[in-house]
C-alpha cells in the first residue's frame, strides 16, 4: 500500500494514479472477508460460460457411458470446453480482478448420463438447444466484440446440433 | 430515403457480407452441376435459397440505410478447381465459411437490433449448412466452436 508523503507535500498527481492503480488489487484481497462489500452485477457471460462447462460435462459423461455416441459427443465436449475457455478468457478480460478468484472454481461434476442412449442424445441436444437460445438471447444487448462472440457461439451450438442429428 | 442510421463500418460490413452471399449463390450454382445424388441435390437446393433469401434482405436492408447494394460478379474464381462431387462440396464450404465470416462481422460493427438479429440468422444458417457438408464429405471436425471468426 502506499503510505502518505513524509516530507508533508499534498498527494502529487502520479500518487493519486498509484493509489488508483491498486484498488483492484486490494477489493480483490477483501472481497473475501467483508460481509458489507456490495456484490457486483454478475457478467452476463458467467451463466454463458457455466453452461458451456456443464454441456462439457455431459457430453463426456454420455462418451463414457454409451460407446456408440463416442464420437458426436467428443465433437461436443471439444467445441464446448473451447467456448468454456474462450468466455472465461473475455470475461477475465473485462474484469481482471475476478480472475483470481474465479480461477478456483472447481470443474464442474458430471452430471449422469441417461441409462439409454438415445435418452442420452436427446439429453445432449436439448442442452445444446437451450444454450443457443441463452447466447443468442443476449446478442441484441452486447457490446461489438462480445456480439460476435456471442452470435458465433449461438451458431456454434446449432452446428453441435447437426453433428448429433 | 434513409430510415436505417447506418454507420460506415456497418455499411462496409453489410456490404461484405452481400458480396459473400452474392458468391455463395453462383457457387451453388456450379455446385450442383457435380452434385447428383437426390439428397445431397435437394441439400443444394435448399441452402441455395437460403442464400438468395439472405442476399434479398441484406440488400433491402442496405436500400433502407440509403446504400446501394453492390451487385454479384459475372463469375467467380474458385480458388482450387472443381472436378467431382468432393471437390465441389469443398467450394461450398468455402463459400459458406466467407457468409459466416461477413456475418460475425456485421454483428461487430453495428447495434441496430433489426440488423443484429439478420447477422446472427445469416451466421447461424450459413455456419450449420458448412457443418452439414462436412459431414457429407467426412471432414473433421465437422462443427467449429467459432464460425466466423477470422
């Protein structure tokens, strides 16, 4: 932390940037242990980005269970791990200091995969369809760069869905 | 008459991305000469009027912002030679990964919702039927986590 001028001059200007400069640093290090510290608004591309690791999950789950899907659903956890990354990558982006602690979260557990095969592609495929309606939903409202990310994605999905088709 | 705030790098974007659909809409066309099994034709058929939909709107929407649609070349010149089915169904891909890439884009370069809303159409529509006929030819991986992207 930086500590006030000895010598008695007022806060020159590059001290105030200073100053400026390590509040990230510091909210990120309290964020833990204040109960009073008022949460921010979640990025939009958390839920985006949960959903991707989760369909991940699934789709590794039904490739182990059931041989026969193995290869749409390596399709499917491949482009989904990748919009994992790429979404946690532009969210870190925006905000640096939710890496830190963001970088902690656990991989996401697998959810179990239906008994029957085709139970377990239609499973993947309603998750695939729910999560282009969820990224193209936000396309509208999203700044240049995040709507083509977003829009990119939504088609991605609908792409998954042919490969399961 | 303007009623579409049209931005430069909007126009520009939208523009490209006729010309992309322009493209696709001739490909097609040679395409389907080397096409001749009855479900890969109506496959051809089929996205051949998606891209002719794609390309009358985009140029309406230009009309509405007061910019004149750039019109399709006489030919264009595939950039490896189409001598069989494969090789034409490659082409497609090609054309078909340029509508992506103009569409993602559009929706980068303008917030006009009307707009956003046909990019994202174009971009999912365009981005599906390339994965169609990757799978059509066998070619890994057949859907991409990104189309578009450049």
């Amino acid at each position: 932390m930086e500590s006030p001028p000895q010598d008695g001059t007022p806060l020159g200007r590059r001290a105030i940037l200073r100053t400026a400069a390590l509040l990230p640093v510091t909210a990120a290090l309290t964020a833990g242990c204040t109960a009073f510290s008022q949460p921010e608004e979640p990025d939009p591309l958390e839920a985006v980005a949960e959903r991707a690791r989760s369909d991940a999950a699934l789709a590794r789950a039904i490739q182990q269970a059931h041989p026969d899907l193995a290869e749409e659903t390596a399709a499917v956890e491949a482009v989904r791990s990748d919009h994992a990354r790429a979404l946690r990558q532009e969210i870190d982006r925006v905000n640096p200091q939710t890496a830190e602690t963001t970088t902690s979260i656990p991989p996401t557990p697998a959810p179990p995969a239906p008994q029957e095969a085709d139970e377990a592609a239609a499973a993947l495929k309603q998750a695939l369809r729910e999560a282009q309606r969820q990224a193209a939903d936000l396309v509208p409202g999203m700044p240049p760069h995040r709507a083509g990310l977003t829009g990119s994605l939504a088609a991605s999905c609908a792409s998954l869905l042919e490969v399961l088709a | 008459m303007s009623t579409l705030p049209l931005s430069e790098q909007a126009s520009t974007a939208l523009r490209r991305a006729l010309g992309a659909e322009h493209a696709a809409v001739w490909v097609y066309g040679l395409a389907g000469a080397f096409v001749d099994e009855a479900q890969a034709e109506s496959a051809v058929a089929e996205a051949a009027s998606n891209h002719r939909r794609f390309r009358e709107r985009t140029e309406q929407l230009l009309r509405e912002a007061g910019v004149e649609p750039p019109v399709a070349q006489p030919a264009y010149s595939p950039p490896q030679p189409v001598t069989d089915r494969n090789s034409a169904i490659r082409l497609l891909i090609t054309a078909e990964s340029d509508c992506a890439t103009g569409w993602r884009s559009v929706l980068e370069t303008t917030k006009i919702s009307r707009i956003r809303q046909h990019a994202l159409d174009g971009l999912t529509t365009t981005a599906t039927q390339a994965t169609r006929w990757r799978i059509t030819i066998g070619e890994q991986p057949a859907a991409l986590p990104f189309p578009g992207r450049p």
